[in-house]
C-alpha cells in the first residue's frame, strides 16, 4: 500500500489541529493510502529519519505557514539524508510564494491553495503536469471527516484562558472560506486565487454526526468551531443551533464579526450551548479599523453586538492589532477604551504583522515601510513591520497595559 508521511512543523506549539492536513489525510485514506505524522508540537527533529528509514514512505508532505517557512526548509534538506521520496509542499506559504518555494529545489510539487485533490492524483500516478499547480476546491460534503485520529495527542487537557478551566476541545469546521476582504488576512487572496466564491458550508447533520462520533471516543469537554465567520448564514445557524441543542449539548465557542450577529442569533448561540463569542473589533479608531483594515464596521455596531452578546448571557472575547501603518499610542489607547466600552470578559491584542498574499503586505511596499525577511514565530512578542514611531517594547507595553485594563474591567 502507497505510503504518505506529514511533516507538521508548528513551530507555535498550539494544540489546535490543523484541520488542512487532516482533511487530506482521511481524504487520501479513503483513496487507499496509508498516512502517517511527524508532529512538531511533540517530535524531536531527529526523529524524522527514524520514521523515513522505518517507513519508507512513498512521498513526503509538508505544510507551512509563513513564520514556519525556514524551519520547514531546515527540516527538508535534514530529510532528504534518509530519503529519495518526493518531497510535496502546500499551506499559506507554498500558496502565496509558490514560485519563491518551489525556486529553493528542496520540493518536487508545490500546491498553491486546496491540496485534497490535487495531491490524491500526485500519490496515485506520481506525476504532475506541472510543479507549481493550483489545487482544485474541495466538494465539501463529499469529503470525508477529518482525520482526527492522527491528531490524537493533541486531545489532553489544557487551560482554557478565557475560562480558567482545564479542558479537553475538539476542533471542527461547519465551512469554508470567508466571504470579507480584510486587508491583513489572506482570504481575499484566496478568492482571487480561485476567481469564485470560495465560501462553501457542510451539511449540518454531516457536521453533527462528526462532533457526536469525535466528542465521545476523544472524551471531549468543550468544541471548538474555528470557522472564520460562524454567523455568516444566519438562518443556517439557527438550524444549526436548534439541532445541536437536541443532538449535541456540548459547551462550545465560536469565532465572528459584529456585523454579522444579532439579538436573534445571538441568543440561539446561547441556547445551544454557546459560552464564548469572539469577535474581532481590531482597532478603536475609524481610520484604521475600516480605512486601513478595510473592516468596514462602525463603532455602534461594534458596541451592539458585544452588549447584546452580554444581554443574552454569552461571555465575548475580541481580537485586536497593535502597531498598524501610521497608528500612534493614543489610537491603540483608543482601542483599548472600546474593549472597556465593549465590557469584554476577555481579550487579545497582537503586534501588526504582514504576510504575503495580503494586502496589507502590497501596501507596505508601495508605501515605503521596512519589512523584516524573518516573519515572527510569536507575533504576540515580535512583528517583522518596522512601524514609523513606535518600537516592539513600546509595543509590548501597549499590549500589556491592554491586558491589564481588561482584567481591571472584570474585577469591578
């Protein structure tokens, strides 16, 4: 049987799993390939020759975002020591600098954009017309679950920092793609990729039948749905809200925009089960947040959706950047009286940084300003922009003087 081996950097060490590489392992799987997992959250590097020598694996897979990049290209040049097996490279990174990637000689395919397909037929035939394609978009209701299992480890108790909580939380995806153009995320380079709409949702008892299969053989305590916009559909969440309420009842949390909730959705998130609403309000300031940003949200919907989010009994948490293209310290300070004026229970704020396939990346050099070749491996702690005015100490005391104000709120 065809053996495919993942080498999965996470040079961050998040618990989350990456639900690309486990979308096409059980996609492979169901194609008659066996897969395996080098795990960078837990394996030591020199374990990688251990698995190709014991292996053998027919082709070797890597994914990389952009702060994993250099390390991958490290691990790669160790694995071909022990290995004469096509090396395959896909993730943000290979997606947004295909050609830089695939110029380095260290990788025989490299995928832009969805991999499942693509890669399948790469496995099955070994060859590939050319070296640099773009991945077909997945059919997201024939696709089968996601492999969970390979991820297994991840599945241990961890401090839940919003709730003080030691958890154990299965991550899920109802869909795919995001419909907005935020000008710092890749999703808009994606659609152009594709030249369609991208946003594509799973069947809902397909997605029930997952959390219920998954949440007991892994003994789960809470769910994670990490889809970039949860409330995008709202009358396909409040279907999805009454069954899970029925089906399900497991504790969960979601991720959204301001823009796209009310008191409706709101409460039917909370009478499912829904703890935690987390939205992004990015930036206090008009100019920045919708001019810079490209939000395109204004304050008083912004304030509306975190006190109706109170009004209904769910806990909020928002996110934040601190340090975009022209922001000064009283703008960030700005930002910070919003979460107050918010009445966020939690909250994060990380240090600007860009990526390629973003805007914000074109418009950083069209406007002059440095950028670090080193992208950040904790862009909590470091940012490769080099901001006009302020330094990343300064920056840091921002984003603690945030933490501080947050918890000050809730202590009152």
């Amino acid at each position: 049987m065809t053996k495919v081996l993942f080498i999965y950097p996470n040079v961050a060490k998040t618990l989350q799993i990456p639900m690309g590489i486990a979308y096409i392992s059980s996609y492979l799987q169901q194609n008659g390939v066996e897969t395996f997992l080098w795990d960078g959250t837990f394996d030591n590097p020199v374990d990688i020759q251990h698995w190709l020598e014991f292996l053998e694996p027919d082709v070797v897979c890597f994914s990389a975002l952009s702060p994993d990049y250099e390390y991958v290209k490290g691990l790669a040049e160790f694995a071909r020591r022990y290995t004469d097996a096509p090396f395959v490279i896909g993730g943000y990174h290979a997606t947004f600098c295909q050609q830089e990637v695939y110029a380095s000689g260290l990788f025989d395919l490299v995928i832009a954009g969805e991999a499942e397909y693509t890669l399948e037929r790469f496995v099955r035939e070994g060859y590939q017309a050319t070296r640099t394609p773009k991945g077909r978009l997945a059919d997201v209701n024939t696709l089968p679950w996601p492999d969970h299992e390979m991820f297994k480890r991840h599945f241990t108790k961890q401090l839940n920092w919003e709730s003080g909580a030691h958890e154990t939380s299965g991550v899920f995806l109802t869909a795919r793609g995001c419909p907005f153009k935020c000008t710092y995320c890749s999703c808009d380079a994606l659609s152009k990729l594709y030249d369609v709409k991208i946003t594509r949702y799973r069947d809902i008892d397909d997605i029930l039948n997952e959390i219920s299969y998954v949440s007991q053989k892994y003994k789960m305590d809470t769910i994670w749905f990490t889809d970039e916009t949860f409330t995008m559909n709202k009358k396909r969440v409040i279907e999805f809200c009454r069954k899970y309420k029925d089906q399900i009842g497991i504790p969960f949390s979601v991720e959204t925009r301001p823009d796209t909730v009310n008191e409706e959705v709101l409460t039917a998130l909370k009478e499912a089960g829904c703890t935690t609403v987390r939205m992004g309000i990015e930036s206090g300031v008009d100019r920045i947040r919708n001019g810079l940003y490209n939000r395109n949200i204004s304050r008083e919907k912004i304030l509306k959706a975190f006190h109706t989010a109170k009004k209904v009994g769910l806990k909020t948490s928002s996110f934040n950047i601190f340090g975009g293209p022209t922001e000064t310290a009283e703008d960030i300070m700005e930002t910070i009286s919003l979460n107050k004026e918010c009445g966020v229970d939690s909250g994060k704020a990380t240090l600007f940084s860009v990526f390629p396939g973003t805007k914000m990346w074109d418009y950083c050099a069209e406007h002059g300003y440095t950028v670090r070749k080193e992208y950040p491996e904790n862009y909590y702690i470091d940012t490769n922009f080099n901001h006009e005015s302020l330094t990343i100490p300064e920056l840091i005391g921002l984003r603690e003087e945030f933490d501080k104000a947050i918890s000050d709120e809730q202590r009152k």
